[in-house]
C-alpha cells in the first residue's frame, strides 16, 4: 500500500486554513451575539468533515494481484492492471485523489487518465513494473514494451 505524498502548501489549506475559518468566523459571529451563526458554524464544520472524510481522507493506493485500487474517502476505484498503457510524471493541477502536484499519470488507454501521487514514487513505479509483465521501466516512466 502507498500513501499520497501530501504538498505542505496543500496541506495547509485543507487542514489548517479552511477549517480555520469555517470554525472561527461563524464562532466569533455567535460569541457576539448571533446564536444563528454558531448553528451555520456548526453545520459548516459537519458539511467540511463529511467532504474531507467522504471524498478525500485516506487517499492511498495499493496493487494487488492484478489490480491497482486507488482510495480515496469512501471511493475505490479499481483499475486492472491489462488497463494501464503507460505510466509518465506530472504536474498537471486537474482534480483527482492525489494531494500533491507530484504526480503519476496513468494511461488507461480508451478511459480517462488518472493522476496519483504515491509518497514512494519510485517504489510504486518498480511495483508496478513487477506485476504489469506488458510494461517495462525506462526511467521515471513505465512504458509498454
């Protein structure tokens, strides 16, 4: 199993800043007198908890037999190792459970791409390499052979 590499700056804003301001500015509004706002506090710190726990937290990756299975929140994804065309780095920002722009593109061929960020980029890479006999590592890539 491979843990996501986590960015610091991301790392922050996800787990320092957001919930910073979801819990104080709604508190600071109910300690001056506005028991509405503690409600709307309240419902805002369950509403980021359910996003953070349902849709991102524990975001890992693990290669079994023959499937790689990428978890993050409550969703797996499960994607068979015949599916994987290549493996290549990238910084590409678009949405997906990686929380670092150091990531791992994976080319599932006529699917749409995934993009991960094990911790142990390198690790996951000869993994990979060992349980895919279709491809082989030239670098910091996995390429069909």
């Amino acid at each position: 199993m491979y843990k996501s590499k986590i960015d610091w700056w991301l790392g922050l804003i996800l787990f320092i800043i957001v919930p910073g301001i979801v819990i104080v500015v709604p508190g600071y509004a109910y300690l001056t007198g506005d028991p509405v706002a503690g409600y709307i506090g309240l419902g805002s710190v369950v509403f980021y908890g359910g996003l953070m726990f349902g849709l991102v937290l524990p975001v890992h990756y693990e290669l079994t037999g023959d499937t790689l299975i990428v978890r993050h929140g409550l969703v797996r994804q499960k994607i068979p190792f015949d599916n994987i065309q290549g493996v290549t780095p990238s910084r590409n920002p678009i949405s997906s459970p990686a929380l670092s722009l150091d990531r791992l593109h994976i080319d599932r061929g006529t699917s749409l791409p995934l993009l991960i960020s094990p911790e142990d980029k390198d690790g996951f890479l000869n993994d990979l390499a060992g349980r895919c006999a279709h491809l082989k590592r030239e670098g910091d890539r996995l390429v069909s052979h």
